[in-house]
C-alpha cells in the first residue's frame, strides 16, 4: 500500500509542530540544568518508573516514598513504565519534594516490546519477571491462541505462566481443559488456576504473584481487569462485560503503571493496553520454531540444513511427532503459526 502524500500546508503544520515541541524540549532542559547549576536539585537517587506521560514521568524512589513527577532530560529516550533509573528531587521551602528530573535509566534486565504501525519495535515495559497469560472457561480456550501467546512469551526471554480463570465454570470432571492444562505443565510451564468467584479463588495467584513484577496479557473476555480489579482493590479499574451475543469481552484499560500489589508481598504488576495486545508481527520462522520448547533440542538435527518441517525426509521434527515425543496437536499448532507468518495474521495483535 502506497503511503499518502501530504499537502504543502500539512507538512508545513507537522514540521511547525515537531520544532515546537523542540523548543519546548530544550527550554526545559535548559531550565532543569540551571536548577541543577543552582542546587535547587538534590543528589542523585535511584528510582523506578510507575507511569510514562511522554516528555515527564511518575518516579518511585527506592526510599519508599510516594510518586513523584519528573522531567525527562533532553538526551533520553525511550524510557517506559518499569525501568530504573537514576533521578534527583526538587523541595519547596518547607522542605516537601515538589517535582524531579531523571538524569540517567539504569541497565534492563530485559524489556518488553510491541511492533508500531509501521512495524518497528518499540518498548512497551521494563524490568519483567514474569508474563502471565490468562485464559478462562469461558470464552473457550483455543490450544493455537494459547501457543501464539506462549511463542510470544519465549520469544522476549521473560518467564511465561499460563492462568486459567473462571474455574468455577469448570464441569465436575474438569472436562477437556484438564487435558489441555496437564499438556502445558508436563512441558514444564507454570500453570495456576483461578476465579473471582469465591473469597478463596486468588491463592494460587498470590502465591505466583509474590516477590516478582508482573505482567497480564490475554484475549478479551477472560477476566483480566476482574483480577486485577480484585488484585487491587483500592484502585478504580473499569470491567468491561461480557457481550450475551457475542460472547466476547471489550477492552477496558487506558492507562500504563506500575502498581504495588496490597495483596501479595513485594508484588508489583504493570497493566498496560500496549502489554495486553501481544503479537508476532516481529518474528520469523526460526524465531516461532525456538518458541516452542519442546522444539530446542531438535532444531538444527534435520538431514537438510534448510528444512521447513513439512514433509521433508529426515526431519527430526516430523520424526519426533511419529515417536511420541511432540505432541501432535502442538505441531500442528506451529505449522498454523507458521503459515499465518504471511498472511493476514500476521498484522493483528493477539487480543
């Protein structure tokens, strides 16, 4: 598709804006640095992100204390809700911290990101522990989402644990998700139940939650702003209901922060509509095969160094399905993955 071209006048407008929003960078900066020249700023402190409002951000310091709003010096980029960084404080007269500008971002542990419009990776949060991937009774779970979300996860080095929520839908004999859920955990994935139907339902989740930041992504419907709204119950959260038609959730989340989580110890959870819609957009077909675990001691073991894993001879793959040893389902899944990589798939987010 053909890009539109812009009038004389919008790329005047566009080029009037962006110098502008120049200007108003530099004038800030120069502002912070005669704060700093002046000593209106204290020592330098560590802190983390809790909320990203383009050029100011809310800033934790590691003291304790609450939020505090700071400037972003004109030479960072690219910072994002979770990332650590070094800032320094203003004070008022009676001694209370009234503002702040961030100096430096410390070094990631890793980060997570999302393809842009124009298919270019941007980060989205910093500083994960784990992704938790919800998905519930009701809308039913399809094994190829779930893969498609798990071969994100991998893919971003972070720690992926499957939750399945609304088990109180669940039939007696836990019906054809049993299977599906014991086919995950025998591949090695954590995988916890719950439901915010009874007072009791969350214990798994606390437990998993407890002493690691965390973030929730899922398709709509499955109960992700019910937990969360359960997770942190003085926070004022929308839920969004499920359609009696459609049987579908809507999205309900517009805001990006870190939260300390009340209800599990040293807990924080980042919620984001941009963590929420997860995609492969990014990834090749190597990069989806390593996304399937079972897949690693495998891959590079094919007679043709070139292999598709179709129908070729000598794939260990295909050979490792004729064993026993891959699920054929969960290849098939891949394959679907795969496929999809050109299609119109490709350009959706995982919702």
């Amino acid at each position: 598709m053909s890009k539109r071209k812009l009038s004389r006048q919008q790329r005047w407008r566009i080029e009037k804006v962006q110098a502008e929003r120049a200007r108003r960078s530099e004038q800030r900066d120069a502002q912070d640095s005669r704060k700093l020249a002046a000593g209106e700023y204290g020592p330098e402190q560590p802190g983390r992100v809790i909320a990203h409002f383009g050029r100011t951000l809310d800033v934790r310091g590691d003291d304790g204390g609450g939020p505090v709003r700071c400037h972003l010096r004109a030479n960072l980029e690219g910072l994002v809700t979770g990332d650590r960084v070094v800032w320094r404080a203003a004070q008022d007269s009676s001694g209370n911290v009234v503002d702040g500008v961030v100096v430096a971002r410390s070094e990631r542990q890793n980060v997570l990101e999302r393809p842009d419009a124009r298919g270019q990776l941007k980060p989205v949060a910093a500083n994960i522990d784990q992704i938790l991937i919800v998905f519930a009774v009701e809308p039913a779970p399809h094994p190829n989402l779930i893969d498609r979300y798990l071969v994100a996860a991998e893919a971003t080095g972070i720690a992926p644990v499957l939750v399945l929520n609304k088990i109180d839908l669940l039939p007696e004999d836990g019906g054809e998700l049993t299977a599906l859920l014991h086919r995950y955990e025998t591949l090695g994935y954590a995988v916890v139940t719950s439901t915010t139907a009874r007072e009791d339902g969350l214990e798994a989740l606390h437990a998993c939650l407890a002493e690691r930041t965390s973030v929730f992504v899922g398709q709509s419907g499955v109960g992700k702003s019910s937990l969360i709204d359960r997770l942190l119950p003085e926070e004022e959260l929308r839920i969004g209901a499920l359609s009696k038609d459609s049987r579908k959730g809507t999205h309900t989340t517009t805001t990006a922060r870190l939260y300390d989580l009340p209800t599990a110890e040293k807990a924080e959870l980042i919620d984001s509509p941009g963590i929420r819609e997860f995609g492969l957009v990014h990834l090749d077909e190597q990069q989806v095969a390593e996304g399937f675990i079972e897949f690693r001691d495998l891959l590079g073991r094919c007679r043709f160094r070139d292999c598709r894993h179709r129908q070729e001879p000598g794939c260990a793959l295909l050979e490792a399905v004729e064993r026993g040893e891959v699920h054929p389902e969960r290849f098939a899944s891949y394959r679907r993955i795969v496929e999809s990589l050109n299609g119109p798939e490709r350009l959706g987010w995982l919702k």
